[in-house]
C-alpha cells in the first residue's frame, strides 16, 4: 500500500468533518443572529458570558489540542459571531502594530474594528464620547512596572473595567535592509528599550543611539523610512511596515509580559472567577493605609495588587490602587467595600471584570 493509499482515509475523514464544522459552525452564527435581533440596541457584548464559554470549553476539551488553542479558536469563532450582531469598534495606543492593538485582538478576536489612537487619553476620550465601544490600555509590565498614564486617567474617567488581557511580550530588532551593519539609532518605546538594554549593550556598538517614540509601532513606521536606522517591535509591526527581521525575541527577561485592562459604559455582572480594580486614598494620619487593608482581611478577600502614586490634589498625598479576588457583587467582596468605604478618604471603583481566560 502506497503512502497515498495509507493518508486517504485520514483525507476523507477531515474532509467530512470540516463539512460538519462548517455546518454547525452557521448554525451557531444563525443562533447568534437571532440573539442579536432580540436585543435590539441593547448591550451586545457580555464579557461575563465570554469568559464561562471560554472556561467551559477548556474545561471539557479532551486534547490533543492544547487548553489555549481551544480557547483561542471559541475566540474567534465568538468574534465572528459577535460581528453578526454588530461589530465592535475597540480603541487602540496606535499606530497600527502596537502590542495594544495585540491585546485588543486577542481580547475581542479579528472580526473587532481596531481603531488606533495617538495617546491613551485620546483612546479614553473615543468611549466616553461614544466614538468606539471599548478601550484597552496598558496598566503593568512583568519588568518595568506600571503604566502611569494609564493609572492617572483612571482616577477620573467615568468608565468601567470589564476585562483584562495579559500579553507575552516579545521583541524584534527590525530594519528596512537586512544587515545589521552601520545602524546609527535605534528607535523603541522608553519601556522596550529598558527591556533589552543587556541585548543592545551586547550587540550593538555602544555610539548606536537609543531614541525613545510614543510607541514600537511608531518606532517601526521611522525606521521604514530610514536605512541607517532600526526598531524594536511586534512581529505585526513587521509586517504593516514591511520590515526585515533582523533578531527575534530580544528581550531580556523570557517571561516579559504587559497587562492592559479593557474599559468600557457598562457595569459587568459576575462570571465566578472575576477580579476588583479600586482606588482608595487614605486620610492623613497614623495607621491609616494599615487601617485601609484591614476590611480585606476580616472579610478573607485576596489582594493581588497594591500600589501608590502620587496625587495630584496635594503635595505628599498619595492614592493606591488595588486589585483583589472576586466580583464587587459577592457577599464578603461587598462587606469589605462597605467597611473600606467608611475608614477611607475617597474610594472609587474601576470596575469588576473575569480574569483573563487566555
């Protein structure tokens, strides 16, 4: 029996079971088309309900295929179907390539309308003045830390948090040739440029300068234009700006990773495994932040986050923003909200999303 011969049953068999997938694939879009119609103009995205079809589908899932690639094609297969109903239209940190819009499309799948903007504040403007649907913002790298940008227009923006995305983070050394002789400058994000310090002290000539842009992204977009110069970017930027890669993942720390939260108008209800973002102020006196974390102990709710930065409302005031486990709904989450409101000098809610499924 010929090799031929030997793969044709395998042939036949994927063949049929395609035809199904495609017929219960439309099956399932004309479901979500009905849903659509029965909403009407109400809300059509429910993140709560995303993240229990995501989590169910793993949990059932038999392999070989990995927890994460299943969840990943319910992902798009949901955005497609999502799309149907009404495509979303989700704001960006452009331009186009950035890992914000990386995150954006892992989040809400290829059928999203991705619309770059010029700064996070512009992405935030875009929500609140109902221009797009959602935001998704950095707020934390796993290396650099925070993103302060983003924390300050939380304390203000009357939007909710109703998802996180967290981001393996790789970079590419990209230029217009393919040589890594006689580069001059190397354009980046300040952060990604902090991130492969080691690489670039080890690889390039130390004169090589180090200017900082708006974004990798835009970094990509100089150096297309420009054949002394190189960036470190997304493999997407590569690709948009059509650049050669020079050397992959130079980051140096492996596990490199952004976190970004998804913002939009509407309040999320719980998916059982959810988080709590909140900003809280303390009042000026002794004991006081001791004071603020003591209602997440007496209630046993886990705090995965706590970090201070400066207010702008005075000299040497400080506000910290939390992240705990559990939804703003739950029982002991809501007894210990109530107890922190009463001990602290401003508390405000960001919002109660699913952890991030994928």
């Amino acid at each position: 029996m010929s090799d031929n011969d030997k793969l044709k049953p395998h042939r036949d068999a994927i063949d049929q079971i395609d035809s199904e997938i495609l017929r219960l694939l439309n099956q399932r879009a004309s479901h979500a088309q009905a849903i659509g119609t029965l909403k009407g103009e109400g809300i059509v995205y429910r993140p709560e309900r995303e993240a229990i079809v995501l989590r169910r589908i793993q949990e059932q899932n038999p392999g070989p295929l990995s927890s994460q690639a299943v969840a990943r094609l319910q992902r798009a297969i949901m955005s497609e179907c999502l799309a149907l109903e009404r495509p979303l239209t989700i704001a960006y940190l452009g331009p186009q390539g950035t890992f914000t819009q990386q995150a954006a499309i892992k989040h809400f799948g290829q059928a999203a309308q991705t619309q770059p903007c010029t700064s996070i504040d512009e992405g935030f403007r875009l929500v609140e003045a109902q221009q797009a649907d959602y935001v998704v913002t950095p707020i934390e790298n796993s290396t650099e830390g925070s993103v302060g940008r983003s924390l300050d227009l939380l304390v203000t923006t009357p939007l909710k948090a109703c998802g996180e995305v967290n981001l393996r983070i790789h970079h590419q050394l990209l230029r217009i040739i393919d040589s890594t002789e006689n580069i001059t400058k190397v354009y980046a994000h300040a952060q990604a440029l902090a991130q492969c310090r080691s690489w670039l002290d080890k690889n390039l000539p130390e004169q090589t300068a180090r200017i900082a842009v708006a974004s990798n992204a835009e970094a990509a977009r100089l150096a297309a234009a420009d054949s002394s110069a190189a960036a470190i970017a997304s493999l997407m930027a590569a690709d948009h700006y059509q650049l050669r890669i020079l050397a992959q993942n130079i980051e140096d720390e492996p596990n490199n990773t952004t976190r970004f939260l998804v913002l939009g108008r509407n309040v999320t209800t719980s998916s059982g495994r959810d988080k709590t973002s909140l900003i809280v102020a303390a009042p000026n006196k002794a004991g006081a932040v001791h004071d603020l974390l003591q209602p997440f102990a007496d209630h046993h709710v886990s705090m995965t986050k706590l970090e201070s930065r400066p207010s702008r409302g005075g000299l040497w005031e400080y506000v910290f923003f939390i992240d705990i486990e559990g939804h703003q709904q739950d029982a002991d989450v809501a007894a210990a909200l109530t107890a922190l409101q009463q001990r602290s000098a401003f508390l405000k809610i960001i919002g109660s999303y699913p952890q991030a499924v994928i």
